[in-house]
C-alpha cells in the first residue's frame, strides 16, 4: 500500500537537481520560454506564479489533488508490456497507459491541478483552448467536477474533425466557441482563449492545455504531468529491475513528452525521442515538424522554435492529428533539443497510421493519432532505437476520437 | 531622454493642448489606399501604424481582420518603411507590431530602418519592458522612442519601472482586453492615469475603445492625448468601396483632432 501511494505523492519540494533548476526565475529554459504577453497580462501571471507557488508547498493542496488523481482520474495509471509489439520489433515494450486515465488522455492530469488552483485563487470560470478536444473534454470535465463554469476555444476546423469531443464537453456543461479566424485549428484557439482572459481576468483563470505560453505555464503544467514519469520509474523498476533505453512520446506542445521525459532527465543512461508530426511532408504549410523547419520566435507568451515565414508570420500547419497541429513546441524542449538530452524526428500521416493498425491488431488498444506518431516510429527502417532495447512509449491517448479521421484517411465516408 | 517624440509632447503639452493620434493597419485596405490614407491625416498631431503580424493576440475583431487583409496584400517591414520613406506629407509615425516581425526583420535592421523613415516611436505589445533594454538602446541610437504600456492591472511599484524606461510617451490601456471600439468609455483610464500621475510626470495618452469625438474630449480631460484605432478601421473597412473613402477618412480624422484640441 505505502508502494502505491508514492506512486501519486507530490513532487519532491526540494530543487536540487539540475531539471528542476529550470526554469529560472524569469520563466527561462536557456534562451527560451519568457513572458512575452501584454502588459494588462503581467500582474495576473505574477500572481498565478504566486499562487502556484503557495499551492505546491501547501500539503493540503497536494493531498487534496493526490486523492483526486488516485480515485478520480484513476492513478496510477498502468505500464503495461506490449508482448506481440515487442516479439515483432526485437525490443522489450512498455506502454505507459494515459490512454485508460479518465477522459482517456493524459490532460486531465494537469486540468484537474490546475482547477484546484483556479478554485483556490476564488476564480469561480475557467477557458481553456483545444485542438484534438482532448484537453477541452479534460478541463470541462474538471470544471464539473469542482463547479466551475467553463467555456473552451476551439478552431472550426477542429469542431469538424473532432465533433465527438464537442458533444462531450457541451454534455458536461462546458460551452464550446468555435473560433473562426486564421487557420482555425489549435494556435488560433489559443489566441482567441488569451484574448477572453485578457478581457475576464479578474474573474476567470486560463487554463493552458500544454507546456506553452508565458511563465509559469509551461513550468505548472509540467509539474502537474510529471507524474506520469514518476510513476513509470516506480513501475519499471518493478517490472525489469532496471531504468529503460529509451523513452518515446509524441510532441505537439509537448506535455505528454515532458511529463514522462522530466523524472529521467538527470539519468544519462536513459535517451528520450520527441516525436513531431512530419503531416504530408516536411514543406511549408504542409507539416508540424518544428524542430525540422522552424527556428526561433516568439508567439503567444513564449520563444521557442516556430514554423514562420521570412516576414515573422506564423505558417499555416498540417497533420492528420489535431493534436500535434501546431507551428510552435514548449520551450522547455527547445532548450533540450539545443543541448541534445532529448532527440527529436518527426513521421508523416501515413506512418502514423501503420502506427495506428500495429498497436491496434497486435494489442488490441486503439491509440490516439498522437500517441500513434511514437509508435509508428518504432516500426521505421530508419528507427535509431537499437533492437533489444527497453523502451517505454508514452500512450497518451485513446483512438475513440479518430476513428472518423481514420475512415477518412482510408478514404472511407 | 531627449527624443523627438518626447520633444514634441513637450511642445504640446506646453502650449495647453492635446495630442490626437489616429491609428491605420500598414496595408490595408490594400498598400496603395494606405499610403492615400496616410496623407489624409494631417489634422493630427502624431499617427500610430500598425505593421500587422498573424496572430495579433492583443487585437480585437477589427485589428485582426485589417491585418489578414494587410498580410494577403504582402505588407510587411521592408515595405511598411518604402511607403513611409515616400508618403512624408503626414504626421510623425509611431509604429505598433508584435515582437515577431521585428525580430525575424531583425532588431538592429528595423531600428535603423524604421528611423530613416521618421518613425519617432515604437510600441511592441507583446514585449514586457524588462526584457527590452537591448532593443531600446537600439531603437534610441535611431531616435526612435520606446513607448510603453501601462495597464489597468499594473501595480504603481511597477508603474515607476515602466515610466523609467519610457522615452517618449506612457500609452494608457484604457480597459483591460483587446483593442476594439467600445460604445461607452469606462473609468478604468482615469483611474490608471490618476495613479500613474503620482509617479510619473511624462506625458500618458490613452487608447483601446475610444471611438467618437466625445470619447477624445473626455480622455483628454485627464490625460495628455487618445488615440482612435479600430473605429477608423472600421470606417475603412465600411467605405472602402466608396471613392469618397480618403475625404470621408480625412474629415473624421479632423473631427476626432478637433474634439482632442478644443
């Protein structure tokens, strides 16, 4: 039992470490990250530094969410050992299982965090941006469960792909507005989600889906993902008795890659792999590979690798997954990717969904497009983890969502 | 300290009057209107530009449709300063973009730039004060005044940071939100500006959500000039198939200047 319970014990308080000295106290990864927003947004994000701050020391906070996470979202989540995956590919497999936490996705552990905190700071509306719904089903859902009124940004285009999801969050009470304007996915619904809190600061608290946006956003969502690293190391320890080779996740912001990357950062024997969306191919307008195409820029509170033109204007991006639809990454793996603890490649739309039918046929678990970004790269040629490696891949999510973006792809009604 | 900008809120400061300053998106309704609109503004004692970015955070409705217009025409810095550099019958510019522009341009480029075409000052939106002493400094060697924003949000210790590195004029976010014409102005500015005075002694004008004459003539009872952005837009936007379009614009500017100088 006392096993299971450290499994959701808070972050260590103490920043001894060199992955917990970032970022430093002006929200900086190196020469990324930053608070690049309006000057009516300043005061509020110190104050929600502030009250995160208070929040991560006070016991009460931390157990109040540690319960929530054990019987609501149902942590820990399992590390599962995908026996046909392995036996196929010559590895030895885990899969870290967000995909069986509530909501099916990794987002609601950092949606439920962060409405404790928007209840604690007497902010009785919260908003919230969304591109795949995932993280707009987690924070509605959050939102439910707590009392507090919700309404979340999502692009047009994303309303379409995604019509599920829309349905979930208006059957928890949440209101869905959809955002017109630009390429009408997941940037121009973060944009529209920072103009309402702008405007509804003092009664609304942002709550920001991924490890983006000004300090301390992507420090706090971090935190409250990093359980899923903790978890794992216990897990794996368990099982094999040794720390893996490899960790693998997906990077769209990049929270669910952070949250199981951050526990092992100090660990050199432990390689990480961020794995991009490469969409149709790696040419303007067509992909979402940052870390192929982008270089640096600042976009919507942070600096970090941006997809832009020579002008400094965002280029418009594609993937078959709404998730990782996006022209910028944390900078918190901007500044890994410069130093090289953590890899980056990116696969296109159709080696995601071979990723897609291998978990789905050998295992039985049908994984979210995003989640199937990490997977199809473990069945590339040009794969750099070394057979008889252990790995852990991060499933982020569950596939429910995509089917329809599966059939169409397929080029079924 | 000693910018041309700030030497020119001295002059109008002094002689009893208000500054008005009207604000265009660069490019639109197109680049050859622009540069008409440009000349029809001389009423006015300065002229803020705004050098549109994609994804312009800080912008309500009217701003952000301008500026997607703006972008498909192909404005962008380079042109922004060949317009300027040619259309010089018009006030002194200040020019309002986002960071990203300016960097991708890059920073000691746009300065210089931006200088020789008579822009006096430069408001970035979305670069908190603190982190542009680099940016300053290169924008000062250029007589390019850095104008900076003040919140209703913002607490008066930090008010005094801001002011200090201010050195053209403080711009008074009249309401918390985006830009974007309001019906009615609320007490946010007076408020901030009441408290920015006991700090402060440099010349504070106020923007976001004046649209009519009434809105400049009670913004300058208490502070030292307004500017109209997304109103005129709008007028653009409304008249832009019309002829017309450079008398209608030039004769709202007038009585936008008016209602500021009375």
């Amino acid at each position: 039992m006392s096993g299971e319970k450290r499994l959701t014990d808070p972050a260590p308080g103490g920043r001894t470490s060199a992955r917990h000295a970032l970022p430093d106290r002006g929200g900086w990864f190196g020469v990324y990250g930053g608070r690049y927003v309006a000057e009516t947004l300043v005061t509020p994000l110190a104050e929600l530094e502030r009250a995160y701050a208070e929040a991560r020391a006070d016991v009460g906070f931390q157990e109040e969410l540690g319960t929530l996470l054990e019987n609501f979202v149902g942590r820990p989540t399992p590390l599962y050992f995908a026996a046909r995956l392995s036996q196929q590919l010559g590895s030895r497999i885990y899969l870290k299982r967000e995909d069986l936490a509530h909501t099916g996705a990794h987002k609601i552990n950092n949606t439920v965090g962060q409405c404790l905190l928007a209840r604690r700071m007497g902010k009785p509306r919260v908003i919230a941006e969304t591109g795949a719904g995932q993280h707009g089903v987690a924070t509605a859902t959050a939102a439910a469960l707590l009392g507090l009124e919700c309404d979340v940004y999502m692009g047009r285009v994303d309303t379409e792909r995604q019509a599920l999801n829309v349905h979930r969050m208006e059957l928890l009470g949440a209101r869905v507005v959809p955002v017109d304007s630009g390429s009408r996915t997941l940037k121009d619904a973060i944009s529209a989600a920072m103009r309402d809190w702008v405007s509804h600061v003092d009664s609304t608290h942002y709550v920001l889906g991924s490890v983006l946006g000004a300090h301390p956003y992507p420090m706090m969502v971090r935190d409250f993902q990093s359980i899923i690293g903790r978890e794992t190391r216990t897990q794996i320890l368990a099982a094999e008795g040794r720390l893996p080779n490899w960790l693998v996740a997906c990077v769209g912001g990049g929270s669910n890659s952070i949250g199981l990357f951050f526990e092992f950062l100090d660990e050199p024997s432990v390689r990480m792999l961020g794995i991009e969306a490469g969409g149709e191919a790696i040419e303007p307008g067509r992909h979402a590979a940052r870390f192929a195409a982008g270089r640096s820029g600042v976009l919507q509170g942070t600096k970090s690798y941006l997809l832009q033109d020579d002008a400094g204007n965002v280029l418009e991006t594609h993937s078959i997954s709404a998730g990782l639809d996006y022209c910028s990454v944390g900078p918190e793996h901007a500044y890994y990717h410069d130093n090289g603890r953590i890899q980056y490649d990116s696969i296109d739309d159709d080696e995601a969904l071979a990723g897609f039918d291998a978990l789905t046929r050998l295992e039985g678990i049908m994984p979210a497009l995003e989640s199937a970004h990490a997977l199809g790269y473990l069945l590339l040629d040009r794969s750099r983890i070394e057979p008889g490696s252990l790995l852990v891949v991060n499933l982020s999510g569950r596939g429910d969502k995509d089917v329809q973006s599966v059939l169409r792809a397929r080029g079924k009604p | 300290m000693g910018s041309s900008l700030a030497a020119q809120m001295h002059r109008i400061r002094s002689c009893g009057s208000k500054a008005f300053i009207p604000f265009l998106t660069a490019g639109f309704p197109d680049p050859q209107r622009f540069r008409v609109l440009l000349s029809q503004t001389r009423a006015a004692d300065l002229l803020e530009v705004g050098l549109p970015f994609s994804d312009p955070v800080a912008d309500g409705p009217s701003i952000c449709h301008a500026s997607e217009v703006a972008l498909r025409h192909g404005m962008d810095a380079g042109r922004l300063f060949e317009i300027l550099a040619q259309e010089t019958e018009r006030p002194p510019v200040v020019l309002m973009t986002y960071l990203n522009p300016l960097l991708a341009y890059g920073a000691e480029r746009f300065m210089r730039d931006a200088g020789r075409c008579g822009v006096r000052g430069v408001i970035l939106t979305d670069l908190p004060p603190e982190d542009g002493g680099e940016l300053f400094e290169l924008a000062a060697a250029h007589d390019v005044a850095s104008v900076l924003l003040v919140a209703p949000t913002t607490p008066e210790e930090r008010m005094q940071q801001i002011a200090a590195r201010t050195t053209g004029f403080l711009y008074c976010v009249a309401v918390a939100g985006t830009t974007g014409a309001r019906k009615q102005l609320g007490s946010d500015a007076r408020e901030t500006i009441a408290r920015l005075r006991r700090v402060t002694a440099l010349p504070v004008v106020v923007g976001f959500g004046i649209s009519t004459p009434e809105h400049v003539r009670e913004t300058c009872a208490f502070a030292d000039g307004a500017v109209v952005g997304s109103a005129l837009v709008d007028l653009i936007r409304q008249q832009q198939a019309s002829e017309a379009l450079p008398q209608l614009f030039a004769a709202r500017v007038a009585a936008l200047a008016a209602a500021a100088h009375e």
